[in-house]
C-alpha cells in the first residue's frame, strides 16, 4: 500500500514538473557587454606608438607615460562627437656662477710651469621651454557597445626657444667676452585621423588603434647670437645668425638668415590607445 502511494505520489510530482517546464517564459533582460560612454563623459587617453619611423612629420607619439609626452583628454560634446586636446609645458633652467682663484698658482696640464688665472669671473646661463597644444575633434559612427569605429583631425601648435649665455669677466683692463645665443622654433601641424576601439566588459576602459597622415611645417631653427667683446684697446659687438642644426645647408654667419622645413607623410603617427572613461 505504501509503495503504491509513493509511486502515485511520484508520477504527480513529475507530470507537475513537465508542466511547469512546458508553459516557461525566457528571461527578457538584456546583458550589457561594454561601457560605452555618452554625451557628457569624458576620457584619459594613453598612446603607446607602435610605428619605428620618427620623421619629421610626427605630429607627437600620445602619452605612454614618459617624460615630454602630451597629455592627451577627451570630452565627449554628444553621443558621436568628441573633442580632443593635448598639452604639453617644458621648462628647463640652469645657473652657474664662478670666480677665479687668486692666492694660489694654477698648475696647467702639461705640470712644471705655471700661472695665475686671468679670469676672474664666469657666468653661464641656459634655458630651454617648449609648449604644446593639440586641439581636436572625432566623429563616431557606431553605436556598438562593443565596437566603435570614428575618423577626425588634430592641430598642432609648438613653441620653443633654447637660451645660453656664457659671461667671462678678465682680471686685466675690464677685459671681458660676452655671447649669448638663442633660437627659438614654431611649428605648426595638421592630422588626419582614424581609428577604432574596443570596449571591454563592465569597465569603463577602451582599447584600440588610431593612424593616419600628417602634415608638419617647421619655421625657425636659426641661432641668434650677440657678442661683446673687450681686449685691451680693442672692443667690438657683434649679432649674426646662424644654422647649426644637423645636416645644414646654411653654415656660416650671416646677418640674415630665414629658414623653413615642410613635411607630410602617412602613417607618422602609428598608436595603441587606452581610454579610461568617467563622467560626472
């Protein structure tokens, strides 16, 4: 009698079971895959460049976290449209200031003789600044949230200037030799962009590949040098130009001198870039 009420009571549970499974709805939720931003947010961008030619027409390598890098940010205007900006200030200085011995003698190089020193001051000084900025702008054109494909462009603006002054005073007749020397740079560059990212999982992280052409027109360059000079009865001041840059066609002074370099090239600008997303 037990049994027969067990297995009567295990066919039910059963038919129940089959009945329930038939008569299921699926789960109408959707699972989000990436974290695409929106209107709003905005975006540290790490560039590691991935191209081995460091022409003249690189615009700049992104910021792979290494001193002289642009800092590179996002914001994004609307769902499609981005605006870009990179900056990037250097400033280097250095002072020296000595005054020549006159107690004791110098012994020169070759030892036996010697001499006092005839300088009885020395003053140098050198600077160097350079300043960035990179303004710029993407259109998107997916809304995937797991891929996303968009083209723009970037415009470069670089200033800078290197300084060195070297003073040497003498002990005899106010004797002294003055020069200074500098030479400051402007450059000025277009980019043609594209590129892709891919979103990953939950974070609010991209990974992706930008490239395009680039145009690059270089103005300056040119040493503006100034000297004074007292030796004796004779003193005389001087301002020239010159062109000491590497591979110069222009060597010499000169009391004129302009100089101007153009490149353009596709591919100068090879990036892997990291996003890091966040809003308000």
């Amino acid at each position: 009698m037990k049994k027969s009420v067990l297995l009567i009571a295990l066919a039910f549970g059963v038919s129940n079971v089959f009945a329930q499974l038939s008569t299921r709805e699926n789960d109408a939720s959707v699972e989000k895959i990436g974290a695409r931003p929106k209107a709003g947010d905005m975006a540290f961008v790490f560039g590691m460049p991935i191209s081995s030619d460091s022409g003249k027409a690189k615009l700049f390598d992104g910021n792979a976290l290494k001193s002289g890098n642009v800092l590179t940010y996002k914001w994004y205007q609307s769902d499609d449209i981005v605006v870009r900006f990179g900056i990037r200030l250097m400033n280097e200085n250095s002072v020296s200031k000595g005054t020549g011995m006159d107690s004791v003698a110098f012994y020169n190089v070759s030892g036996g003789s010697t001499a006092w020193p005839t300088q009885s001051e020395i003053k140098t000084k050198s600077k160097s600044r350079m300043y960035e900025i990179v303004p710029g702008v993407e259109k998107h054109f997916l809304a995937s949230n797991i891929f996303d494909a968009y083209a723009g462009a970037d415009l470069y603006l670089g200033f800078g200037r290197d300084m060195t002054t070297t003073n040497i005073d003498y002990r005899t007749n106010s004797d002294h030799n003055y020069m200074t020397r500098k030479t400051p740079t402007t450059d000025v560059g277009l980019g043609l962009i594209t590129g892709f990212n891919v979103f990953i999982a939950h974070l609010p992280v991209s990974l992706g590949l930008e490239y395009g052409w680039n145009a690059k027109w270089t103005f300056g360059g040119i040493d503006k040098v100034k000297t004074d000079v007292k030796a004796g009865t004779v003193s005389y001041q001087e301002e020239y130009r010159e062109d000491n840059s590497t591979g110069s066609t222009t060597p010499g002074q000169y009391s004129k001198l302009k100089k101007r370099e153009f490149n353009a090239e596709t591919n100068q600008d090879v990036r892997i870039v990291l996003h890091i997303y966040f809003g308000k």
